[in-house]
C-alpha cells in the first residue's frame, strides 16, 4: 500500500538528509532562493526579477544505499531548465552558503581529477531546447544555411562525429591531441552505446534530428562527468532509440557513472528505474515532491484532464520503459502494404518516380528495389494530393528530412531527381519552365528543426508571423490590411502562449462564445457599440499587441518559439503544410491547442482546465465552438489544402492525419510501408504500433 503524499514546503527536503558518517553529497542546497540578477531588495518583490524557487531544499548523495534517481517532470514554461541550472551552479543564491557541493571539495575527487572540483566541470548540463548553453552542437558547426547539410561538398568546418566527440573542433589543432588508449576504449564504448558507429565519418551538420540528440549526450557522457543533467532526452527520438537509450542510461545510474538528473514533459515515457519524482506546476512551483511510489497516482490526477478529444478519445498513459527497453505494450502482428494505394482524388501537388538520395556509396533514402507496373525499379514511389493528410514515420537517420528537403528544394539533388512540385519539375522540361524556389515557397508551409535552428533570432514575434509572405527569413513580406488582420488574430489567439511576460488565463480567448470582441483583460464589448467602424475597432485592439513588436524571437522561451514558427508555417493557407516535430518541446495543452487550430482555427477553443468540473479524476480535457467556421478570420484546413506531418510521438501527431508512411532504415534493403487510418490515431493504439512493427 502507498503511504501518503508528501507535499512539498520551506522545510521539507527534497530527499531524506543522511547521517553525519554518511559520505558528503554532490550537491546539498539548504533553504535556498534564487535570482537572476542580483535582488536590490529581498523584501519587495521585483517584478522583472521575481525569486526562482523559495527556500529550495535538495540533496543529492553522492552514494547511498537506496538508489535515489531523480527526475523532474512538468508542463512547458514550468521551470524544468532553470531548475536543472540551479543545480548546475547557476543563478545567484541567497543566502549565497545555502548552496553548496561538498563532494566535488573531497579528497577522492582531488585524487581522481581536480578539474571535476569545479561544479561547471563535475555537472555537465546536456538540453535540446536551442536557446540555453549546452543545447547546441556549436554554431562554428552546423552550418551556414539552411542546405548546406545535403551538400556532398566538404568544407575545412565540417567536422566529422569523431572530431566533436574528441573535441577536434578548432581549425589548426595540436598534432599531439589524440587521446589515449584509454580514452580510445572509452570512446568506442560510448559510441556503440548510442548506435552511433556507422556515423563517425559523418559531418556533424549532415546528422539528423535524433542522432544529433546522441552525439550530444555520447559527448557530455565522454567527459566523465560526476553530475548529468539531461533536459527532455528523449524529445525526438524514435521509439527503437528510446527503448535502448533508457537501458544505457540506467546502467550509468547505478554504477554513478554519472549520476544522472533528468526533466521530462508529462507525456514522456517515464523510465522504470527513475526512484524520486519533482512535479513542477505551470506557475514554476514544486508542488510535489517524493519517492515514486508516493506520487504516481497524484501525478496521473494532474494530468488526466490534459489532452483534447479531437475525433476520438485519448487514451492518456503514465507509460513506463522497463530496464529491458519494452514499454508492456503488446506488438500488433498486422501487415502493411509495400506501397502506395492508388487514388485518384484531387490534383497531384507532389509526385516522386523513384527517388533516391546518396552521396557516393552511402544511400539516405530510397534504398531498396521493388516491383512497378510489372517492373524492377529502385527509389521511393509516392504522391501527395490535395486534401491528403500525410504521416511520415521512420527511425532516426531514415530519411524523414531528406524526404521533406526534396519536396521543399532544400535538397541540391531534387534538380536531378524524378520529382514534380506542383505539377513541375526544378528543371526546365520541352515546352514547360521549371518552378523557381520563390514559387515553392510561396505555396508550401513548413516548421521544422532545422527551419527553428536557422530562424533569425533578432526578428520579432510579429515580423515572424509576417515572414510568411516573404521570400526569405530576412525578406520584406509582402502584407495587405487583411494579412495584417490574420496575423492579428493568431496573436491575440496564441497572446498568453507567446508573450511570456503576460500571465497565463485560460479563460481569456480572443472571441467570445457568442462570437462578439473581446478585451484581452477578458471583458466583452460590442465593436459597433463603441467604435463608428470595423477599421477602428481593429486599430483599438491591434493596440493591446504592441508587445508582438517590441518582444524579440529570441527572447520567448523554447515553447513559445515552437509556436511562432507553427503558426507562421500555416498562416497563409498554403496549398501544402510540413510539419516536422512541430509539437515537440510544447507541453500537452499547449500542443492540443495548436493542433485543434491547425483542424479548426478560430471556430473552436480548448476547455477551460482550471475549473473544478475539468480537475474531475478521469475527465478529460475537450473542445467548445466558439463560432460557426464561415465568421470565422482564421479557418482549419480545407480539402484543397495537403499536409505531410513528422513526429516519433503519436501524441505529436495531428487528429485529421489519415494516411502514412513508414521508412526503413538506410541500406537494409526493407521497403517502405504505408497505410491509412480507419480512426484518428490517438483512438487506437493498435495502429501506432502496426507503424513501428517490423
């Protein structure tokens, strides 16, 4: 039986204080609080540097008899990062004694490596958000632009996987760096580990989403840290990875080689061998803290209102991975069609007749033969027609991107490739011009990593709406007064997701349900009542968004950058949307609200959760219509428009997505696999098992 919940307070630690003859923890932090900048006063509260957790207590020992692995689980904008940077070392402490790292001060560690007394050196801080340091692979290396990952071309700065993990990034390094036999052995353990043999040839920046991830965490784990605090690890892996990942990571925990932290979203799969749980609330509170075994159920009470009933009922899971990598599911034995069904609906936006994508004898997409038309051909057969919806699924390095690079002409090979764009090719054909890159884009949507890795940061949250009618991140777009009014309303729609210095109120919507204005403070006016015209009325509310011009994209947390880049892939109603892992890094209202857009626009809005009704065990978070779609400014999909979708979560994967494709592995001589969806996928989990089955 569980004993009761501990709640967390000013005087309770985070985890039980051992005894005096116990060895010192790694880190011990004593009714800590911590800011940003220097307080001028610790009495009066300052708005723009308000205190990160008061009076924080954590410990965590350095070795105990009862295994403490700790993971830290919350929503987007909870405080997950900055907890994980307080433990690191980072951010002023008050009173500054109450942190502290007695181990990293002892006289084995002195004996093992003085370096690892510095807790920037003992603490390796591994995240993926993009924005915080140690996130990154390093800017020297990932490219100049976006395409310059599928070039063949090898510049003096693509280094190679073994250079990043060795550290060989400078341009003229020392001949006497290599590192020991040792070291060499420690590598290639790391390396198999993390599947990461076959790449270490590769330029880092030709590495995709998921492998990059490893590269990260195979470099951090090579540094032999004392401390790894790894911030949302498995958000863009395939499922495959993170079966074996959760295994490796918890031989590293036993063994104290590191210590392991982790944070995971609620929708994360939550390893078995995690012991200790931090719930953190969307205000950036601990509200809950304790031994596993106490908090799961109060956990899943937190979380079952999260989600939205799109199509189907959600089948909301506090999913475990075993130490052996399952996750108890039981594998559907269903097979699926080798390729593509024919249909003859709606016009052809994109055709491919045996594309293949390989830089000289290693092949990234379409690497296998099959029978066409009674024929032996080889290359990746497949069509996208208008009022498609696409799923697009694979492991990680199994050409998702590349895929979705041809269609966008960010790939050089797409010249070369049998593959038409709206009916055309990149090339000139007898009697047709080819389609220039400028028309591509003005017709295609797209949000991606890569698109989110390149975006300038300098723009503001507007002008990052507006670029969608540009021809470049950078471009003057070309705007109209009812361009304006759309980016208007999915600002006002999105206002508490993208303005983080704005308080979040889930019962503040930008239209009420009877379909009149509403003030953002949440009061309801009748525009024709207070304002001669619709011009003024637009002119009045436009002014509560002055933050969108002011509020850099840079500045708006990870989440909120998701967002824009989402909303600026769907903005101008382009005849096909790409979304590539658009909803990784949202929490799980944020996302359904997102998704629920993409389906509906203005016409429906997600439930207001934070009703008694709504916190109900078991009741689960729905839609309201707002408005009948035809007054609605913003709608959801139509039937003229395609979207091709990429997510390794199946909660990431939009309710109206109906067909999918499944990639295998490069150079394993498997053919691809497609299928169609007789019921949105959150309704069954059979079908999401029938994509990943062998």
């Amino acid at each position: 039986m569980r004993g009761p919940l501990r709640r967390y307070s000013n005087t309770t630690a985070l985890s039980s204080i051992g005894r005096s003859h116990d060895p010192p923890p790694v880190i011990r932090i004593e009714n800590g609080t911590f800011y940003r900048d220097h307080p001028l006063n610790s009495v009066i509260p300052d708005p723009s540097n308000p205190p990160l957790f008061p009076k924080l207590n954590f410990r965590l020992p350095s070795f105990s008899q009862e295994p403490q692995h700790w993971s830290i689980i919350g929503p987007s904008l909870s405080g997950k990062t900055t907890l994980l940077e307080i433990l690191r070392g980072q951010h002023l402490c008050i009173p500054h004694h109450a942190r502290s790292f007695p181990y990293l001060s002892s006289d084995e560690i002195e004996r093992k490596d003085r370096r690892l007394r510095v807790p920037g050196h003992a603490i390796q801080y591994v995240g993926f958000g993009g924005t915080s340091a140690g996130s990154t692979i390093g800017s020297n290396i990932k490219g100049a632009y976006l395409s310059a990952r599928y070039e063949s071309r090898r510049e003096e700065t693509d280094f190679s996987l073994l250079d990043y993990l060795k550290g060989h990034t400078q341009l003229n390094p020392a001949e006497d760096e290599p590192g020991s036999t040792g070291d060499e052995r420690h590598i290639a353990t790391v390396v198999k580990d993390l599947k990461l043999e076959g790449l270490l040839s590769l330029p880092v920046g030709n590495l995709s989403n998921g492998q990059t991830r490893r590269a990260r965490i195979a470099r951090a784990l090579l540094g032999k840290p004392e401390v790894l605090l790894l911030d949302e690890p498995f958000m863009g892996l395939d499922p495959p990875t993170v079966s074996t990942l959760s295994p490796l990571l918890h031989r590293l925990a036993v063994a104290n080689a590191p210590r392991l932290i982790l944070s995971l979203r609620i929708q994360d799969p939550m390893p078995s061998w995690i012991t200790h749980l931090i719930y953190l609330s969307s205000d950036a509170k601990i509200t809950c803290q304790g031994h596993r075994s106490e908090l799961t159920d109060e956990l899943e009470k937190r979380i079952q209102f999260i989600g939205v009933d799109s199509g189907g009922s959600k089948d909301l899971q506090f999913q475990s991975y075993n130490d052996d990598g399952s996750s108890g599911q039981a594998k559907t034995k269903r097979k699926a069609p080798r390729r593509q069904p024919k249909n003859h609906r709606g016009e052809v936006l994109v055709e491919m007749e045996g594309a293949k994508v390989q830089y000289g004898d290693q092949v990234v997409l379409g690497g296998w033969e099959d029978s066409v038309d009674g024929d032996i051909k080889e290359g990746l057969y497949w069509s996208v027609r208008r009022g498609d919806r696409w799923g697009v699924f694979g492991p990680n390095g199994s050409g998702k991107t590349t895929l979705l690079s041809l269609i966008c002409s960010d790939h050089p090979q797409t010249y070369a490739l049998p593959i038409r764009i709206f009916g055309r090719s990149r090339l000139p054909q007898p009697g047709q011009p080819g389609i220039s890159i400028f028309d591509l884009q003005a017709r295609i949507g797209h949000s991606s990593p890569e698109v989110h890795n390149f975006f300038p940061r300098q723009l503001s949250v507007r002008r990052t709406l507006e670029s969608a009618w540009a021809d470049t991140f950078l471009g003057k777009p070309a705007l109209t007064r009812e361009r304006d009014q759309v980016v208007n309303a999915c600002l006002r729609w999105f206002e508490a997701d993208l303005n983080p210095t704005l308080a979040h109120d889930s019962k503040r919507n930008s239209e009420g349900a009877d379909g009149t204005e509403q003030h953002p403070g949440g009061r309801k006016w009748e525009p024709q009542q207070v304002l001669a015209t619709q011009l003024q009325a637009e002119v009045f509310l436009s002014g509560f968004l002055a933050w969108a011009d002011s509020l850099r994209f840079g500045e708006i947390p990870f989440s909120a950058q998701r967002v824009a880049l989402f909303l600026r892939a769907i903005i101008k109603k382009p005849d096909l949307i790409i979304l590539d892992e658009a909803f990784s890094g949202m929490d799980d209202r944020l996302r359904d609200k997102c998704m629920l857009f993409l389906a509906h626009g203005e016409a429906r809005t997600l439930n207001d959760p934070s009703t008694d009704q709504a916190r109900e065990p078991g009741r689960k978070m729905g839609s309201v219509k707002l408005l009948d779609e035809k007054r609605a400014r913003i709608k959801g999909l139509d039937k003229q428009q395609a979207l091709i979708c990429v997510s390794h979560v199946k909660e990431e994967v939009p309710g109206v997505v109906r067909e999918w494709l499944s990639l295998p592995e490069p150079s394993v001589g498997q053919l691809p696999r497609f299928g169609r969806f007789k019921v949105p996928l959150s309704s069954d989990r059979r079908q999401w098992d029938e994509i990943w089955s062998p």
